[in-house]
C-alpha cells in the first residue's frame, strides 16, 4: 500500500508535460530563415519530438521536406530553423503553419506556431489595365408576397498592380424567410462597394426597411422589393431604389392577392395588374461579353396568394409562386446564383424564396492568372478574366 502511495505522490510532484512555442518572426521572405524554440517542463532530456508544416510543399524549404524531428536539450529546450527556398516562380504570398507532435510526424500535436506569411520576393510588380464589375447579392422574396429587389451592379476600370493584394467580398443573396424577405449582402472589391437588393414585402407591410427604405430614396442601395398585396395599404408603395437601382412595384391601387414585382437594375418592379395577378420583376443588364457576358440583376417576380398566375423574373431574378392559402409550400424560386438576381414571393404556403449571390470579375493580360494568398475565395481563371462567385479574402496576380 505504501509502495502505491509513493508512486501516485511522485506522479503529482512531477506533473504532467508542458510544451510551449516561440516564433522569431510570423512574416519571412524568401531566402530568409525563421526559427521555432520549444520550450517545455516535465520533459526528459533526451526526449524526441517531430515536426511538421502544412499550407505550402516541400519544395519551399531548403532542406526539401515539411516534415523532422528534433530533441529537448538539457534545459528543457529544442529548436527548428527553416529556411525558405528563393526561386524565381512567382506564386504570391502564401501561408504555413508549423506543429509540434510527439510520437511520430503524425503524432499528437502538442503546440502549434501562429500563421507565418512568406513574401514572394520573386514578383516584379507591373501595372497593368482592368476593367471590372461588383454585383451585390439579390434581395429575398417576401412570404407574403412581394417579390425580392436585385443587387446592385458596379462597373469601373483602373490601373492594377500584379503582386499585390486586393480584398473582395462576394455577398451572399437574401435567405428564404417566412415574413418580410431579408435584404441582400454587399460585395466588395478594388474600393468599390455593390449593396444588396431589398427584401420583398409581406402582409401588412410594404418592402424591407434596409436598403430599400423609403421610396425614391437615394440611399446607397441596389433595387428595392416589391410590395405585398394582403393587408397593405393599396397604392403602398415599393421598396425605393438606392444609388444603383429601381423600386420595387407598389401595391395594387384596389383589391386583390396579387403581390408586385422586385426593382431590377434595368427597370422598377410592376405592381400585380389586376389584383389576382402578380407583378413582374424589372429587368436586368448584361456583363459584357470581354467579361464573359451573362443576364444579371433582374428583379423577383410577385406571388400570388389566391391561386392565380405569379409574376416573371428575368435577368437572373426569378417568378414568384401561386397557390391559394393553405396549400403545399410551393417550389422555391430562388434567384440565381453569381446574377444578384431577387427571389420570387411566395403564397401564403412557405418562406419568400433566396435572392441570387453576387459576383465579381475581372479582366487582366493573359500574361497574368490569377491566385488567392491564404484561401477563402471561389473563384475561376480564364486567360482574359478572373470570376469570383463566392467567399472573402485576397485576389492577386503573378
């Protein structure tokens, strides 16, 4: 019993171990050296541990591996030196992580460095002429029924430098919800800001306060939503347009099921025309063909409530739904991804459908392609142009 006693004691008086990890630097270039140290307690001298890299190859370390290992030193200490290859491939900024694992390579990691930047010293930066365009993400149909604005679209040109950073966001289109359909999602890029379109109008109200505040309202924002048709006000109107769209089509000046149609880029949204029919989406506009082309930024079409025929979306922005009150929950129309289409409105029956995501593009010599330095981009790379359809993070050209 004593025996045991003494063991479990000395099991506490030691400890468990402890690893701690030191960077000398988290930014190197290439050619240059960064040095892990380890410290670490109850540890015996002696003691191997490993190491490994993950987020660039082999070949970016001089010693041609992203695997080793190394041994604790008397003072409880060990320590990695990598150096980093200079080649003359341009790859851009890129990322690695350094791990401490015991047992094998594999093994459990027991520390792991902060993300380490190494600079593409390889790159020499030339300008070069873009032109480009930011389209916001759609807004979201109404449940009830109006239908969802289109994002914003922006187009613009200027000077780009390869090997150089350039932020983008890519916004996400209004979610289906069961109420006033949600706003679109801004995109971003080379300083210029494309907003979403407005949610479409449900029961009782008339559009999406966000963007589409207000009718004729110049905020900045993409097209407003359309109005509901239940419980609104007739004559209510739509959502107004911001800086870079339309409204959304009132409600109908009498009776009716008939919601009205999302604001699109081309065009303001239509009220139903009759009360039993819903409004048509307004119209969109075109990418130009240098930029791959494609129909972008229409409006949602209107739902109808009572059964009749919904209103049309075009240019990306989608139909509404029909069906009486009560009934299955209809076939979602969603706008279409990458177009800032809006979503279509709904009956009674489910949520407003999804506004369509945005998109961005741009053009560059078929000299350049293009690359995304530390990930979180979807994107895709043609000899003429570069088509980011989600995610956020860093664009750059070698």
């Amino acid at each position: 019993m004593s025996i045991v006693s003494q063991s479990i004691f000395l099991g506490f008086a030691q400890g468990l171990p402890t690893y701690s990890l030191g960077t000398s630097s988290t930014s190197v270039n290439e050619g240059s050296t960064v040095t892990f140290t380890i410290t670490t307690a109850n540890v015996d001298s002696g003691t191997t541990l490993y190491w490994s890299v993950s987020g660039v190859s082999s070949s970016d370390f001089t010693v041609n591996s992203t695997t080793g290992s190394f041994t604790i030193g008397s003072n409880g200490q060990g320590s990695v030196s990598l150096t980093l290859s200079s080649d003359s491939t341009s790859e851009g900024t890129e990322y690695f992580t350094f791990y401490v694992r015991t047992g094998s390579t594999s093994g459990t990691i027991v520390a792991t460095s902060p993300q380490i930047t190494v600079n593409d010293t390889s790159i020499n930066s030339q300008p070069f002429g873009a032109s480009y365009v930011i389209i916001g993400g759609g807004g979201g149909g109404g449940r009830f029924n109006g239908g969802g604005g289109a994002g914003a679209y922006r187009s613009s040109s200027s000077t780009l430098q390869s090997g150089v950073n350039y932020p983008i966001t890519v916004g996400a289109g209004g979610a289906r919800y069961s109420g006033q359909g949600r706003n679109g999602n801004s995109s971003t890029a080379f300083g210029i800001t494309a907003p979403g379109g407005g949610g479409g109008g449900h029961r009782g109200y008339n559009t999406s306060p966000g963007y589409a505040s207000g009718a004729g309202s110049p905020s900045p924002g993409g097209s407003g939503g359309g109005a509901s048709a239940y419980d609104t006000p007739p004559g209510a109107p739509g959502g107004g347009s911001g800086s870079y769209g339309n409204p959304g089509g009132p409600a109908f000046n009498g009776t009716g099921w008939g919601g009205s149609g999302g604001g699109g880029y081309g065009s303001s949204g239509s009220p139903h025309p009759n009360g039993s029919t819903g409004g048509p989406g307004g119209s969109g506009t075109n990418i130009p063909s240098p930029l791959g082309g494609g129909q972008v930024c229409g409006g949602g079409g209107g739902g109808n409530y009572n059964g009749g025929p919904a209103g049309s979306g075009s240019f990306g922005g989608k139909p509404g739904s029909n069906g009486g009150g009560g009934s299955p929950a209809p076939t979602y129309h969603d706008g279409t991804a990458n177009t800032g289409g809006g979503g279509g409105g709904c009956n009674e029956s489910g949520p407003g459908s999804a506004g369509g995501s945005g998109v961005v593009v741009v053009s560059h010599p078929s000299s350049f392609s293009a690359t995304n330095p530390g990930g979180g981009l979807t994107y895709s790379d043609t000899p003429s142009y570069t088509r980011v359809t989600s995610g956020s993070g860093n664009l750059m050209f070698v």
